[in-house]
C-alpha cells in the first residue's frame, strides 16, 4: 500500500485505491449516523461546498445563518472556477452557471443572474456618466482577464461598437477584486448582478447603460451527486439555500 524510503511515505497505486474505498466506507457510515440524528434534530458531520468565487462570496451571511441553526455541521467551502469531477475530488455540492453538462448528476436551481455594468458615484462625479456603448471608450473598464484573454463587453445588437475598443488599468480573474476595485472610484465594471447587489442597493454603486444590455438571465444550479450519495445534511442544506435564496428574489423586485 505504500512506497517508504528513507525521506518520505508515497501511496502506490493499490494504496490509493484502497483509499478511496475506505473513505466511502467512512462516509457512509457518517450518512446512517446523521440519517439517525435528523430524526432528532441534530444533524452533524460535513458538507463540501466548491463554488464560484464571486458567488461563493455572496453565500457566506446565507452560510453564516445555516450554522447558527445547525452548529454541529461542518462547512468545507473551496471555490475556484474550474468543472472538477465531484466524485473524484470528494464534493457534496457544486455551484454552476449556465448551461449544465448531462454528466447524470442531479441538480436544483438555486436563483438567476445577469451582467451589470456599474460603478461608483465618485467615480462618475469625477469622469462623467456614459450615456451609450461608445462613450465608454473614454471611460476607465476593469475588465476580467481569463488566461491571457480579455472578457468582451456585450450589448444588444446595434449597439456594440465598444465591444471591443475598451481600456482600463485593472484586469483581474476575480469578480470580488474588481468589485473592491470599483467602490474605491477606480473604475467601470461588467459582473454579474449577485455581486454586486448589496453595493447596488446601499448606492455604493449604480448601474449604467441598461438599455443596452442583452435582456437574458443565466440559471445557478447546486449540482450534486446521486440520491444514494446524499445525506440528510446535504438535503437540509440545500433546502435552506433554496428557500433564502428566494426569498432574497422576492425582497430585491420589491
């Protein structure tokens, strides 16, 4: 099962499947015990989240909340952007955006969410308001860079001629950095509307051209494995972010 020399331990092949098998094992005899303990209220053990960065930022009060609730469960949270295989690396949950792979794992849509292109009042005191597409070419973008390639701007047909003409001085993979970037009146950013609805709604930050944006709103869904590889702290989970999730809906078109 293992390779030992005189520096260091190393699992073989036999020795990584072997554990593997023995986690299963564990897991599944944490499911029976918390299957047993929600019948009395007290469900326990661990749930491992991997999420988006920008939307796993804004699940942290919702998580907080669940916690208090249920002090006994443990939350595992990784983010990245990546489409890791859930059972290989060991993932209750994962949080998508958009069109889903048919993969045969199970899913619940948790909200929808659209592009926003915003920025701070000090920012537009300072360097104006744009009032079409084409004015932003005057205007600092912080833009998302993804390897070595910019993310374009879109707006609805006959209206996209900054397209790609825009510059900024901030470029970043991470909808949280030009967040932050944008409330200090750096710039003019584009995220998604979860990331910035707090700001949005405390008119740390305003919207701009939303005419010009395309009208479409992109599901995101809990991916999770099959039903027999479910607990009981997963279901309540879930059900709990379902619930606020929806109820944040309904209080932000009020």
């Amino acid at each position: 099962l293992i390779n030992r020399t005189s520096r260091s331990l190393a699992l073989t092949t036999e020795g990584e499947t072997f554990l593997a098998g023995a986690r299963r094992a564990l897991e599944a005899v944490a499911d029976a015990e918390d299957e047993v303990r929600v019948a009395g209220q007290r469900p326990r053990g661990k749930i491992r989240l991997y999420s988006l960065p920008s939307f796993g930022y804004r699940l942290v009060p919702l998580i907080a909340e669940f916690l208090s609730l249920y002090p006994e469960i443990v939350i595992d949270m990784q983010l990245g952007s990546d489409r890791l295989d859930q059972v290989k690396y060991g993932f209750d949950i994962a949080i998508r955006l958009g069109q889903l792979e048919d993969s045969g794992a199970l899913y619940r849509h948790l909200c929808d969410t659209e592009w926003v292109i915003c920025a701070s009042p000090q920012y537009l005191e300072r360097h104006g308001c744009p009032h079409t597409p084409d004015d932003l070419t005057a205007h600092n973008c912080l833009n998302f860079s993804v390897h070595t390639h910019l993310v374009s701007w879109q707006f609805q047909p006959g209206s996209a001629q900054a397209a790609h003409g825009l510059r900024g001085n901030v470029l970043s993979n991470q909808a949280e950095l030009l967040r932050l970037f944008a409330l200090q009146g750096v710039g003019i950013i584009r995220v998604s509307d979860h990331v910035v609805a707090e700001d949005l709604a405390r008119g740390e930050l305003v919207t701009l051209l939303n005419e010009y944006l395309p009208k479409r709103r992109d599901p995101v869904w809990a991916v999770y494995r099959g039903r027999e590889h479910q607990s009981a702290r997963t279901r309540i989970f879930l059900d709990f972010l379902v619930k606020r999730l929806a109820e944040r809906s309904v209080a932000g078109k009020h």
